[in-house]
C-alpha cells in the first residue's frame, strides 16, 4: 500500500486514494488502521477499493480503516456538492 499513500493539502494526515465500492469515486482513506474503522481496503491489480463493512466486527474482522472525510478538519472544504 506505501505506493499509494499521499499527503491531506489541508490537514497533512497521511492519506490512501482508493475507490469507493459504491460509486466508483476516488475518496480518502486514512493510511492508519482504526480498529473501530467502518471501511476494508480490498486490491484489484494496481488499485485499491474501499468497502464499508459497518461496525459489525464478528463478520468482517480484517484490518479496517475510517474514511478520511470523518476525521479531517477541514473536510467541508472538500466536500463535493450534489445537486
């Protein structure tokens, strides 16, 4: 995973660029694990997707992460308006 980890340009937390499962977006990822994480990275050749597994930690009990957009700061600024 070091290949894909970047830096936040707001917060410099250090961050993993991966796609979400649900939408086929790119989203921040938090490159430290969080055992009360909501989300697992998963690969697929070069690239890595995010899966929301929820808080149910008997069935997926794997190394979890939490979405950058839950603990930057400055997340509101990067927040993409929907109409």
């Amino acid at each position: 995973m070091a290949s894909q980890i970047d830096k936040c340009l707001q917060c410099g937390a250090r961050i993993i660029w991966v796609f979400a499962t649900a939408t086929g977006r790119r989203m921040p990822m938090d490159a430290a694990t969080d055992p009360k994480g909501t989300w697992i990275i998963e690969t697929c050749g070069p690239d890595y997707y995010a899966r929301c597994v929820g808080k149910d930690f008997t069935k997926y009990a794997g190394i979890r992460h939490k979405s950058h957009f839950a603990t930057c700061p400055d997340a509101n600024r990067f927040r993409v308006k929907r109409k």
